[in-house]
C-alpha cells in the first residue's frame, strides 16, 4: 500500500529506534507489538547480492550497446592501428635524409597507399591516416617544410618516428579490448568497433516487475475521490531502473485485498526482479509480505537500518529477487538506489555492482541519527573546484516534490552528534 503523507515525516512503522531488537506494531493488527532486528545498511546489501546470480549472456549489435554490461572478456581481432600510419598532414621520408631538398614522388590518402617504397633522398606527400609507406621512417608536418612545386625543403634535422603510428601502437591483435563486466560507455563501443567487432556478448537485461499496492492509489489523470492520492512510485520506480538497463514490466496497482494482492504477485514473480511499493510495514492493511510468503518467498530480512526507508524487505523465490520498498515515495526511491539498482547491476555482472558513494563536502550542518545512516537529499554544486552539497529543505520521506529538486543523496552515517559544515561526506548521484 502506498502510503499517505505523514504527519511526522517518517514511514509507517518507522521509529527512531536503533539497530537490533525493535518493538513495532504486528502484522495483523495495532495492538500487537513484535520484535523486529534491523540490519545495517552494508548487512543487507551484502545478503542481496549473495544472492544474486549473472545471467545469462547474449549478443548484442554494437550500436545498440552502449550502457550495457560485456559478459566474457571482448578481444581485438586487429592490430590498432592496423598499418604505420602518418599523425599529420605532411610529408613522409627517411630522417636520414633531414635537412635537405628533396623531390616529391608521391602523394599518400588515407585508404589510398602508396603505389611502391620511397627510395633513399626521396618524399611523399601524406594525409593524417594515411599508411606510411615502406622505406619512410619519420614524417614531417606541411607547417614545418617549404614547398617548391614537386620539391620540399626541411630546413631542421627529424626525429626517426616522429608523427608516425605504428603499427598495434594502441592494442595488438588477441589482447583484451573490453574486459568481462566492464558497462559499455561511448569509448569502449568506438574501441570495439575500431578492431572489427560487430557484436559483443552482454548479460541479458533483467526483467523488472513492478507493483504499487493500496487501495487509496488513483492513476495521474483520473479524478481523486476522497482520501484518494495518485500513485506515482510505479513510474518513479520504473524511471529510475530503466537508467539500470531493467526491461520493465509495469503492473496496475492493486487494491489492499488478499486474493488482487495473490494474483498481482503471481504474475510478478515470472520475471527476473519483482519491486512493489507499499504494504510492507505492520499496519492490517500491509499484505505484501505475508502473501509473498503464501506463494513461495523466502523472505531474507526485512527492516534496515536506515532513514528514510527502514521497512524494506527482501527475499527470493527460485532465483527471482523480491525486493518490498516502503510506500512513502522518497523512502521507495532511497531504498531503489541502495539496494534494487547494485542488485540489477550485479545480475548484468557489473565488476563493481555498487551503490558508488563519490567525495564531497557538506554546505552546511546535518544532525545526525544515533542509530540510523540517514540519506539525506541535496543539491549538487561545483565551486571553486569542488562538489558541493547542500541538502534541501524539506526532508520528510513523502515530499517528492521537494526531493525532485534534489540530484545527490549525502550519506550521513549512524552516530551522535553533528556533521558540521563542510565536512567530506560521500553521495550517491540522482538522475
């Protein structure tokens, strides 16, 4: 169930409790009180991904590429560059020969070689890329040179090498171009173009279900009754882990009844990766979790020790990863960037799945929580230099409008105390 806004600004079922043994409200009621044990932020990620498996791999076009993760290690087929080439637009001849006037023999393009080898005391005119063509050994730049019809002058001494390429200069043939979980930024694409590969073998990409859950959810567009809201984790969720290479599976959001709850689940759980929002703290009305029990999930934990975003639960149901994200939408988007996004990378086989906490210093002071790793969110700037983040005002887990204006989340570790301004903290980029 999505929740409504609160008025605390924490989710439902959130405390200001600690780390271990927690009272909180029962499943099925108010007035019950259970035990629950939270895990700290780095305990749950690490249980996610020992249980996430790679899967399987497949060729994909180098065009269609770039973000995607290389499943096996990729290998030049070529030399690169795959001749001695000129560096610049000039003349190619022997450095034995500088200085002197030499007659031009020759004119070399790029893609178009020279008919036959320079001969001592002898220069050919080069284009940058062109081969170098037999029997030259340094080239020199136009600029450098005087050019007298079909003879050129160098006045100074060349360097032997000078402006060439040789050949393999950049890798040779059977090294490793792209290694096994390296994510396909523009260069690398360029990089396996450039040795004549056509296709790569990446991981599949995950299929992701997502579900928002509560009777009280209207879609953006319809008209809200009374005590209605609109449901916005679904897209939230479904944009941000698109960015994750998710083939997404966007499910309607389901009304807080066992039997839509059992069979909206059902179908989730077909695909790699099932994220729901809502109903996954102690209210009577929060489903998800003990349905997902009666169809088959091994439920792992739930209840991290973090702000926003401590009811998270997670388990796994014949290899499919179930994660249940809080229904307050800032706590479902933290909860998103700490454990389903490293999760989804992992399943691509990513070297490093990640959450990636970059260096910075606050703007200006932020308590901190004694128990809880607060995720605050912020604005990032440069000045002089230097990130900097100013954490924005408003930061109650429902205020989504106000955490739209955010594009960091600052890291602000369990303990007592202050971080005062201008203290190095780490983030973890939005957008």
């Amino acid at each position: 169930m999505q929740a409504r806004p609160p008025p605390s600004g924490s989710d439902r079922g959130e405390t200001r409790a600690g780390i271990g043994p927690q009272r909180a409200p029962g499943p099925r009621g108010y007035g019950i009180r259970v035990v629950v044990s939270l895990l700290t932020r780095e305990e749950a990620l690490a249980k996610v991904l020992e249980r996430t498996e790679v899967l399987p791999a497949e060729e994909v076009p180098i065009a269609k590429a770039a973000g995607r993760f290389v499943a096996s290690d990729a290998y030049a087929g070529v030399d690169l560059p795959p001749f001695a080439s000129s560096a610049m637009d000039g003349f190619a001849l022997r450095a034995d020969d500088t200085p002197g006037r030499l007659p031009v023999v020759g004119r070399v393009a790029a893609g178009v070689p020279a008919r036959r080898a320079l001969g001592p005391g002898e220069a050919m005119a080069i284009a940058t890329g062109g081969v170098v063509p037999e029997g030259a050994d340094a080239v020199v730049p136009i600029e450098y040179v005087v050019d007298h019809d079909n003879e050129v002058e160098i006045r100074d001494a060349v360097v032997r090498g000078a402006n060439v390429r040789p050949r393999g200069g950049d890798i040779r043939a059977g090294d490793v171009v792209v290694a096994a979980g390296t994510s396909l930024a523009p260069a690398h694409v360029g990089a396996l173009a450039a040795v004549g590969l056509d296709q790569v073998a990446c991981a599949r990409r995950p299929r992701v279900a997502v579900l928002s859950t509560g009777t009280e959810l209207r879609r953006p567009g319809e008209p809200l009754g009374s005590g209605e809201v609109y449901e916005a984790n679904g897209a939230m969720l479904a944009a941000a882990l698109a960015t994750a290479n998710a083939d997404i599976v966007e499910l309607a959001a389901v009304s807080d009844d066992d039997d839509a709850h059992r069979v909206s689940l059902e179908r989730a759980l077909g695909a790699d990766v099932v994220v729901t929002s809502g109903g996954v703290s102690v209210g009577p009305h929060d489903l998800v979790r003990r349905i997902a029990r009666e169809l088959g999930v091994q439920e792992v934990f739930w209840g991290v020790a973090v702000r926003p975003g401590k009811p998270v639960s997670f388990g796994v149901r014949d290899g499919t990863l179930v994660f249940g994200l809080p229904g307050n939408p800032v706590s479902s988007l933290v909860g998103c960037e700490l454990f389903v996004r490293p999760a989804l990378r992992a399943l691509q086989g990513a070297a490093e799945p990640g959450p990636v906490y970059e260096p910075g210093r606050l703007a200006a002071a932020a308590r901190r929580n004694p128990h809880r790793d607060e995720l605050l969110r912020a604005h990032m700037t440069v000045r002089d230099g230097e990130v900097v983040l100013v954490p924005i005002t408003g930061q109650e887990s429902h205020m989504i409008a106000r955490a739209a204006s955010a594009n960091a989340l600052v890291l602000a570790p369990r303990g007592d105390g202050e971080l005062p301004a201008g203290a190095r903290v780490g983030y973890l980029r939005l957008g």
